[in-house]
C-alpha cells in the first residue's frame, strides 16, 4: 500500500510540473532558438508540449537512486545523461524541422524515459517503504 502511496506522489508531482510548464512552449527559451529544430519545436505546439514532457521526465530522473544494485547514483545520472545527449544529436536534429520526424523521435524517447522512471522508481520507493 505504501509503495502505490509513493508511485501516487510521484505521478502527482510528475502531473503538476506537467501542468506548470503549460504555459511554457517548450522546456528551452524559444527567444534563443537557434536551429531548424529548435524552431519547429518552437513553433508547433504537439511538439513543445513533447518536449516539455521529455524534459519533465528526464529532470526527475536526475534525482532517482538507480535500481540496478552496484550501480552508482553517479553512474546511473551520467548514463541517463549521456543517452539524452546523443538521442538529441542522432535522432531529433537529423529530423531538422520535419514535425512528423520530430514527433516520432519525441515519443520514443519518452517512452524510454518513461519506461527507466516506472523501473527505478518503483524499485527504489518499494525499498524505501520496506525498510531497506
């Protein structure tokens, strides 16, 4: 019961940092958009709200223990660091200002980024409300 408590809190933190960007374009400052991409995110509203959930996602990733027993929290921040990195030279700049391509880039990374916060996240509350 208590593990559903912290995965509840952690979906409710998740919505509201969501919901305060709302009004943000995206989770960059688009007076500085500088490539095709940053102003095609810019300038499509499906892909800023994208990218504002990639970011949200990515961010409370940096402040999650890693599941993976052994694993430093240092290690497993710069993985997710460096994943970020090149998924964002290999996948989304190739796409330069094609939406469709930015779209599909966007969701796969989210799903990733969903998919090692529903695992860490789980794992690392689910100890913390087992005692250990």
């Amino acid at each position: 019961m208590k593990r559903r408590a912290s995965l509840l809190t952690v979906w409710i933190c998740v919505a509201g940092v969501h919901l305060s960007a709302h009004a943000q374009v995206a989770s960059f400052d688009c007076a500085k958009a500088a490539t095709p991409t940053e102003h095609a995110i810019c300038s499509t509203p499906a892909l800023g709200e994208k990218d504002i959930r990639m970011a949200t996602y990515y961010r409370i990733l940096q402040d999650v223990s890693p599941a993976v027993s052994g694993m430093a929290y240092r290690e497993f921040r710069g993985g997710i660091q460096d994943a970020q990195t090149t998924w964002m030279k290999r996948q989304r700049d190739v796409c330069k200002d094609d939406a469709t391509c930015l779209a599909q880039a966007y969701d796969q990374r989210i799903k990733v980024l969903h998919d090692t916060l529903m695992k860490n996240v789980g794992i690392t509350y689910g100890r913390m409300c087992d005692g250990g």
